[in-house]
C-alpha cells in the first residue's frame, strides 16, 4: 500500500470526513509502535495468551471457598 491510501491503482480511503484525522493518528501510531520492541513482546504475549484458543482461567481459591466449592451449569 502506498502512502495515499492506494493499492497500486485501486483502494483508497472511503470514509466520513470526521474519521480522516484519527485514521490518520491511528496509522501513525501503528508505524511507530511497530518498531517498538517492549510494545511487540506484550501484544505477542495477548495473543499467544488469548487469541484463537479458550481463555485461560484462574482458580479463585477464596471465592471457591466461599461459596462452597465450583458450580457447574
């Protein structure tokens, strides 16, 4: 994609005037932290955690305990 927006001949921004300057912020903000390694090793982090598979869950031991153990639906 070139800097305006295009692939090759085709593509293009279409989108309400309002939305120009925060796509623009929201572009320049992907370049920059792109480059940016602690940024990277924290979202790789998200998605090796949370994206694609279940959620890992956490055993709330206090919780458990006062309620009388796990409920099951």
């Amino acid at each position: 994609m070139g800097n305006d927006g295009y692939f090759g001949e085709f593509g293009g921004r279409f989108v309400p005037e309002q939305l120009k300057a925060p796509l623009a912020e929201l572009e320049k903000r992907f370049f920059q932290y792109m480059d940016d390694q602690d940024f990277l090793d924290e979202l790789n982090y998200y998605l090796r955690q949370y994206v694609g598979r279940e959620t890992p869950l956490y055993y709330a031991k206090r919780l458990t305990e006062e309620i009388g153990g796990g409920v099951f639906i």
